[in-house]
C-alpha cells in the first residue's frame, strides 16, 4: 500500500509545474501536481484516461477545444485520445491529484515537453499555424 499526503509530497519549481509520482504499474499512475500561477501541463493526446482531482487553487482543465475552469473539490475525467492539458490561473496555484490509465508512454508526453520548452500551453495548435 502506498499512503502519503499533498503536504507531505508538496514541492514547487519556478520553471514549470512540479510532478510527485506516489504510484506507478504498467496499468495506472498517480502524480500530485504542483503549480504556481500561470504554470500549466502542455496540451497531448495521450492514450490513457485521466482523473484530475483538484485539492487546492483554480485553473482550468482543456478538453479538447472546451476549457472547463476548475477549482478545490473538482473532479475532471478525460478519456484516453483527447487533447488535455492543466493550467493554473495567473493569480493562483493549484494542486492536483492525477490519475492516468494506463500511463502514457514517454513518446507520449514529446508535446509536453516541447511546449514547456517553448512556454506554450498549447503546442500542438502552434504546430498547425
């Protein structure tokens, strides 16, 4: 059994949103989000579900073109193949649990961090312009 806490986990970066992975098997991963305000998980497709959970804060959550705003005790599902990204709002951080099934693969998140390294939240559109 794996048993910990947000404040226990809790750790920020200044350069992009901090991921605290609490669980990982072939069929599920659990990471506790970190965001300062205006951070943000770039815009992919992967093909797993998500559970967004978010415990503190306010930001929105992108499916596929809807922005869903979101803030403590909100519960988002993405399902696997739709376009999804995280982002805090400018004058807030937030903190989130997400659940991904199963894990995306590492060729998976190449939009995720490309658009870090550029500062997009959406690197995919800027790849269509």
């Amino acid at each position: 059994m794996v048993s910990t806490s947000f404040d226990a986990e809790r750790g920020y970066d200044e350069d992009r949103f901090a991921a605290r992975t609490v669980f990982e098997s072939d069929r599920m991963k659990v990471v506790l989000g970190y965001f300062e305000p205006g951070q943000f998980i770039p815009v992919h497709a992967p093909a797993s579900d998500v559970a967004v959970v978010v415990r503190s804060g306010s930001g929105v959550v992108r499916e596929g073109s809807d922005e869903h705003a979101v803030g403590p005790d909100d519960v988002v599902v993405v399902e696997a193949g739709t376009e999804r990204g995280i982002r805090a709002d400018e004058g807030d951080g937030l903190e989130a649990a997400l659940v991904t099934a199963p894990p995306p693969t590492d060729a998976e998140h190449d939009p995720v961090r490309e658009g870090i390294r550029r500062g997009e939240f959406d690197p995919l559109a800027a790849g269509e312009e």
